[in-house]
C-alpha cells in the first residue's frame, strides 16, 4: 500500500478551500493506493473523506483521520508508510511547519501559497535556507497555477517580442475576496500577490520595490531588468473584483491589453480591446476575447502530476523565490 494525504481539505458543497481539489485531482490520477483527507477532528475528516470518494466516483479509496496540530499530523504519517505525498491545503500560518515535518516524512511535499506570511524582517527564510541543505529541491513543490504563463510567453514570438519593446507592464489581478459573512477581506496582498508575481516572464529580476498596502486593495511598483533592458512594471491588487489581466506600453506608446479568461478548468490569456478597468468592470465570465495565445489546462493537475513525477514546476527554489519577494515587500 501507499499513500498520499491531504491536510486541510473541505467538503465540495462547502465554500472555500482548495484541498478538496487537491483530493480530486489524487484521484484522479491514481497514484496511490489510499488518499487520507485531513481535517481538525476524526469526525468531520471521515464525512469529508466520504463526501470526496462519492464526488469523484472512480473507486479510489479516501479515508479520514483528525490533524489539529503537528503532532496529529506526525501520528498521521507514522500510521501510513510510505506516505508517498503529503499536499498542504492548512490555514498560511500552519505551512511552514507543516512543510518542514513533511519534507523530511514524505517523498513529496505540495504546499499551497504562501510558505509562510512575512513579517518583513526575513525570518520566514530561516527554514527554507535549511531545507535547501538537507532535501532534494524536487521533492518540494508551491502550488503557482499561473507561472504557466510566465514560461510560454518567453516561448510565443509575438509575446517576446512585445515585451522585449516595453516601456512599461501592469498587472490588475482581483478576486471577490469576500468572507463567509459578505465583507470583504483585507489581506490582500498575501493573498493574491504570488499570482502575478508568478506570471511575470521568465528570466527577469525584479529591483526597486515599492509597495502601498491598504489590505483590500494595494499597488506595488518595480523594475524588472533583463540584461539591458528594463520595464516599470506596476502590480495593482484588488478585492471586489472577478477580473486579472495586464497591459503592455511600448515604447512607441502603443497599449496591448490582455485577460485571463477562466472557464472551468481552463484558462486563456486572451488579447482584448477594452481598457484593464472597463474589463474588470465587465467580469470574467463576460471577457470577449480578440485573439487567444495560451492555454493552461488545468494548471493544480499539471503541478501535482509534475510533482508526483519527481520534476515540480515550481520546486523549493520557487518557493525560496516567492517567500524572498514577500519578504522584500514586507520592509
């Protein structure tokens, strides 16, 4: 027998929570022989198990056992070897030493955003440098569905070329971010921020940061510089919005907007000819697209397969990277 588990997942007719998808796409996959679906107590981690096996239906088996704190989830993994995959799916301020127990108990570890919150002050960094000493950086995987983006535009020449030409680039990436009880949240930056970030093409560095935090909404501002060349990049955060996307400046003064349409598990970067602000106001699912350039099919599937293969797409040293920038807009 083995196994995979996942720390954190809800029910599907529950709001909220990305575990349950986690869970599915395990099984979906078929993997392991048994896939133990983790939440605070015994008996909401059984019904939660057996609602997940009814949803996916494809005779995997899903068991439930209670993980309130790390030494539940120690129990967990001692009474299941080989415990082949753990996914991390648990509330921010549980990931970093959940991350740390599993990487050492687990021969691949798959961790929601963001490692940890920081403070600023680089603590957050502290485990990560040593894990960077003790494991395999392919054994760790953060889950980042849009850094698909970010690697095939530096394959599309119509894409490479625009962005080799910018002046400047800005993201507007929104959700509704509303609580259970209708108002909004306001930790905004943590919580949408590693999305665009993960986007930005591959192969630049980012200098300059500047960040303006009002918790539902904030703008961050840098450089990003590859050899020569250097774009002002803008990141605008928001709540209250079913919308992201970004618009390209030449330096000839031309606009280029682009969306990202989703439409179930699929999502398009889509040419579009309205402003970012008229088409945030639009909403996603009213998103007319004039030419689509990339598709990522459903990006958590690619990320755990990938994961489970041994070839993350964002390993440890993604996830040093991405811990590193929050760190940096935190001082």
């Amino acid at each position: 027998m083995t196994y995979a588990a996942v720390i954190g997942a809800k029910k599907f007719d529950e709001k909220g929570g990305f575990g349950k998808h986690h869970a599915r796409v395990l099984g979906f996959l078929k993997y392991h022989d048994e896939i133990l679906i983790a939440r605070t107590d015994d008996e909401s981690s059984v019904s939660t198990a057996q609602n997940i096996q009814e949803k996916v239906g494809n005779g995997m088996i899903y068991s439930g056992f209670g993980v309130k704190d790390i030494y539940h989830l120690m129990t967990l993994v001692e009474e299941n070897r080989p415990m082949e995959f753990i996914s991390i799916a648990t509330p921010d301020n549980t990931h970093e030493e959940y991350v740390v127990y599993c990487a050492h108990n687990s021969r691949v570890v798959f961790c929601e955003k963001p490692y940890s919150k920081a403070d600023g002050d680089g603590s957050s960094l502290k485990s990560l440098y040593s894990l960077r000493k003790k494991i395999n950086p392919q054994n760790i995987a953060i889950n980042l569905p849009m850094i698909g983006f970010g690697i095939k535009m530096m394959k599309d020449i119509y894409l490479l070329q625009l962005l080799e030409n910018a002046k400047t680039i800005r993201y507007l990436w929104g959700t509704l971010g509303l609580k259970p009880d209708g108002s909004l949240r306001k930790d905004v930056v943590d919580n949408l921020v590693l999305h665009p970030w993960s986007a930005i093409p591959k192969g630049y560095e980012i200098n300059n940061i500047k960040t303006n935090d009002n918790k539902d909404n904030a703008r961050i501002m840098m450089d990003l510089q590859k050899g020569f060349s250097q774009i002002e990049c803008v990141i605008d955060l928001k709540y209250g919005i079913d919308f992201s996307g970004f618009e390209v400046v030449g330096k000839n003064g031309q606009v280029h907007t682009f969306a990202i349409k989703r439409k179930g598990m699929l999502n398009y970067l889509m040419s579009i000819d309205k402003t970012l602000e008229e088409a945030a106001n639009t909403g996603n699912k009213n998103i007319i697209g004039i030419k689509s350039f990339i598709t990522l099919n459903n990006p958590l599937q690619e990320h755990i397969q990938a994961a489970i293969q041994g070839n993350p797409i964002a390993d440890l040293e993604m996830m040093i990277r991405s811990q590193e920038f929050l760190e940096q807009l935190k001082k």
